[in-house]
C-alpha cells in the first residue's frame, strides 16, 4: 500500500490550517461605533450636529440629507473621504484633532465595503435632544448645583441635561434645558466672566465627556470624550482660559477651554480624583481623591510639588471628595469620608516632619455621614458643607475665621449638591429626594423650594406621545 497520497493529503491539510483565517467580519457595534465615539460625537450629535450630521445613531447615520455611506461603495463614501488625506493635506475629519490611524480607517472602509450593515444587539432608547428632551417619571437625584457670577441663573445637574432656573422668589419653569449626550452629569461650573457653563459629565464605564456650553445663546460650544468614565470636579482658570477636572483613572486634567485640547495631564493619585481647584494666580492646582490625599501641582511644568496633607498612614480617615479655593487667599477648604470639613494652606513653609499636619489650619465642625460638597461664602467668612449617609444628610455653615459653627439642618435624604449665591446672602442645596433647596446663609430660614425637572405628568401629551412610538 501506497502512503504517497495519504502524506500529500496530510501536507495539503497542514497547509490549509497554517493559512491565516479569514478576517472576521466587521460589526458597526463593536467596531464601528467606539471610533465615532471616540472621534466624531463631539462634533456630530444632537446638541451640536455639526453639518447637519448626527453619528450617534446607525439611523441617523444613514438617513443624513447628503448620504456619508453608501453601502458597499467606500470610495464613494462621503465619511471615509472626509477621514483621509488628500494631495498632503490632513484629512477635514475630526477637526482641530489626531486623525484617525490607519488601522481604524480600514475598519471603517471595510465595514463599507461589506454592505455598512447594522448589528446592534440593543435596541436604542427614546431619543434625548433638544426637541425631545428627558421625561421624568420620579424626580433624579441631584449631583451638582451652580449659580452664575452675575447670580441670575441656577444651574441644576438632571439626566442627559442641565436644567438652567432664573434666581427669583417665586417657582418659575427652567428658563433653559442643556440637553447632551451624556446621561449621567457629575459636576457644574461657570467659567469668572458667567459666560460659558462646563458639565463634568459621560456614561459610567465607557466614557467621559467634558461639554462647555454658552449661556447666552444656549447652544454647545464644545465637547470633548476623555477617559472610561464620568468626569468630576470641574474648576476654571482665573483666566477663563482652561477647565481642569477629575478622573476614574487616577488622573487629573487640563483642557483649553475653546478647543478641548489637553495642556495638562497628572497621576500621582492612587485612586479617582474626585476635585480639583486652581491657585488664585493660577500657577498651581490641587486635587483631591478617594485616595484620601490632597496633592499640589505646578501648572507650567505638570509637576508634582506636594501632598499638602498629612501622609502618616490614618491621619486623613477616608477619601477626599471636595474642595474648594478661599475667594482672595490662597487656602483650601476640603471634605471628605470622614465627616469633618477642614481648611489647608496651599503651600508649605516649614520643611516636613513626618507625621505632622503642618499645612492645616482650622477643622469645622464634624457633621454626620460623608461630606460631598464644601464651598466658601464670596467674601470668604462663612464657609458651607452638605452631607449624607443613608436616609440622612446635614448643611453645616460656620465662620471660617473661628470655626464656630453658625447655623445646621438634617433632613431625611443624602445631600449631595451644594451652591452658594455670590451675594453671599442664600446657599441651594439638593440631593436624593430631587428637590432643589433655598436658604439664607445667615440664619438658615427656607426661601424657596422646587423640584429639579419638570415630572412626566407636566410634560405635554404630544411629546409623551411622540417618544413613546420612538
């Protein structure tokens, strides 16, 4: 018996599996949408749809007044032109922005080639724009609280949307609803001069998204993904120029206010940094993390200074979660895990003792549960916290030159947001219940109260009506 045509047929099989597979087939879920993501929604999505082209949707997408995809014709394709090259020049697409790399192109080429075929295993949920903006069947928790500088405005965080309320005695309806892409809001601030509002904001897991939104005219003058999770702890430059913000991957972050571009990146946290605040010259920022540090950085060199607390293993009990920067001085006022707001000097002038908590100043009085938010009155005399654990939360205001404590309420729900007007006459606060809270910040009597979103039963029967069939 011959082997001769069994050893040939062996060859000829072991050939075959050393031959490379075929290319997987390229899935608009699973390949497609992480790069428009990443590259294109800050310029292509409801609130900011720039050339009238929304890339947030596969049906948005495809249905766009100009087609970008033609299935099955790439070099057709109006999207992958824009991503490419031409005669030298850089591609049009993303704007002001690293092109897309060679590897992510010929994905999207492909992806064209074989039909631009959609996959998506879920269904997506009602729209939320502008037009359409969120339906409330239950008011949301509320996770940060702004006033303007001029003190005309209240911004308000809710879902996919800040709510903008006028200052005024009486329940009014939001004057604006800043509806974006993200669904989870984190951190509100104005930028010195009220005319811009930044919204620390994204999606839990997947991305962050830093928007900047313009108060006059309400529309979205940038937004930028950065990160795997939502961004916190937004500040302004004393100049208006830069935001800088907090991150789940330890790092915190500088972006220029007008394009987005990073200037500035720094990870010496060990765990997510959860607030940040700028030098009154602006050369240096702090920031604070559930690594239970408050650390100090030069701006101009992104370097390292100082842990400008204590770093004697137990002398800080829990994460750092707020902070932020005395009106004139330079000097920090922080909270915390452990329930006890405390107030910093930014820089150290004696050479460290180890063990020594040299830079601090002054503890305030000790309130119940995790203390979420601080902040100072605008003349610097009063400084106010809000906190919360479990079925409970306090505000706690007291005089900063002493400690001693002014005036204090509980309620039955974590407080979480906390704003002080800058007339230094009222203080808003909000948290699990969703109603938005007014005092005055002297003495603690109720001004105004109102819920943070307009709930499912006020919004008009057309527009349930239209969402429910979407």
């Amino acid at each position: 018996m011959s082997f001769v045509p069994v050893i040939l047929a062996l060859l000829g099989s072991a050939n075959l599996s050393a031959q490379e597979p075929e290319p997987q087939q390229v899935s608009f879920e699973r390949d497609i949408v992480p790069i428009l993501r990443a590259s294109c929604h800050g310029c292509h999505q409801p609130a900011k749809a720039k050339g009238k082209l929304n890339l947030t949707r596969y049906e948005t997408l495809m249905r766009a007044e100009d087609p970008v995809v033609i299935p099955g014709q790439p070099d057709q394709s109006l999207l992958l032109e824009l991503l490419l090259s031409h005669d030298g020049e850089p591609p049009e697409m993303p704007e002001d922005a690293e092109p897309l790399n060679a590897e992510e192109i010929e994905i999207i080429r492909r992806w064209i080639t074989e039909g631009a075929l959609n996959d998506t295993t879920v269904k997506p949920g009602p729209l939320i724009d502008g037009a359409h903006p969120p339906v409330y069947p239950c008011l949301p928790v509320v996770t940060s609280l702004a006033y303007s500088p001029d003190g005309l405005l209240l911004a308000v965080a809710g879902w996919h949307e800040v709510l903008l309320y006028p200052v005024q005695d009486e329940i009014a309806p939001p004057a604006a609803r800043l509806v974006g892409l993200s669904p989870r809001i984190e951190s509100l601030s104005f930028s010195p001069d009220g005319t811009r509002l930044a919204v620390g904001c994204g999606t839990p897991g997947r991305q962050g998204e830093l928007q900047i939104w313009n108060t006059a005219s309400k529309h979205l003058a940038l937004s930028t993904q950065t990160t795997f999770d939502t961004l916190r702890g937004l500040s302004w430059s004393p100049d208006g120029t830069r935001v800088a913000f907090g991150c789940a991957d330890r790092s915190m972050r500088v972006v220029q206010a007008d394009t987005g571009k990073q200037v500035l990146y720094q990870a010496t946290h060990e765990d997510w940094v959860l607030g940040t605040a700028w030098s009154k010259e602006g050369d240096f920022l702090v920031s604070v993390s559930r690594d239970r540090s408050l650390k100090l950085v030069k701006v101009a060199t992104e370097q390292f200074i100082d842990n400008i607390t204590s770093i004697t293993p137990g002398a800080v009990k829990g994460g750092l979660v707020s902070v932020r920067r005395h009106p004139v001085r330079d000097e920090l006022l922080v909270g915390g895990a452990d329930g006890v707001p405390k107030i910093y000097k930014m820089h150290r002038d004696k050479k460290r003792v180890i063990g020594d908590d040299y830079n601090l100043i002054r503890a305030l009085p000790a309130m119940y549960g995790l203390i979420y938010g601080v902040e100072w009155s605008a003349d610097g005399s009063l400084v106010a916290a809000v906190s919360g654990l479990g079925q409970k939360g306090e505000v706690c205001v007291s005089h900063a030159a002493d400690g001693k404590e002014l005036w204090r309420m509980a309620f039955p729900f974590g407080v979480y947001a906390l704003a002080l007007h800058p007339t230094g006459t009222k203080l808003a606060l909000a948290g699990d219940d969703g109603l938005v809270r007014e005092y005055s910040l002297q003495d603690g009597v109720p001004l105004r109260e109102f819920p943070c979103a307009p709930m499912e039963s006020q919004v008009p029967a057309s527009l349930a009506t239209d969402r429910s069939s979407q």
